[in-house]
C-alpha cells in the first residue's frame, strides 16, 4: 500500500497539534506547498509502506498512529510526517 506523505515544516508539537485538523482538511495537489497559519506545509507525493518501518527503527524518529484513520505521524528533526493510506486503482 502507498501512502500519502503531508510534511509539516515545524518542530513545535503544539504548533503542530494546532493545525493538524486544518491540514488534513486540505485537498492539497501532488507536490504542492501551502502556508497553514504560518506553517508551510506540502505534500511530498507518495511512500512506500517500508519508509514507515524504515523510520520507526531510528533513534531520532517519534512516531505516532491515528488507528481509527490509518495515518501514521513522523516526527523528526524540524519536521512532522503525516502518512495518510491511499487505495491502490483497481486494474481491470
């Protein structure tokens, strides 16, 4: 499964945890960067599911699950990950 990577350009998690309702809400094209309240915030296209396990075994990664939603939540260095599950297109 691929998953949408949002990245959140700010190392505050209160910041962070202020917009993130706000940045999921946006409909945000592939690769394109927005200012939520300050923050710039842009899509970074797609991610294999191994980039989360990839991530989960550094030191220096905290990470976070919204179960109910299936996104998962990077922190790390001055950024926050938001990977949010797309359906694959079903080929016929």
């Amino acid at each position: 499964m691929t998953m949408k990577c949002i990245t959140v350009y700010t190392n505050s998690y209160e910041t962070f945890s202020d917009i993130y309702e706000t940045v999921l809400d946006e409909q945000l094209s592939d690769y394109e960067e927005k200012e939520i309240k300050g923050v710039t915030v842009s899509d970074s296209g797609g991610v294999p599911e191994e980039y989360v396990e990839k991530m989960r075994l550094r030191p220096d990664v905290a990470v976070m699950k919204i179960k109910p939603k299936g996104i998962t939540i990077l922190q790390h260095g001055e950024v926050f990950e938001i990977l949010i599950p797309v359906k694959e297109p079903v080929h016929a």
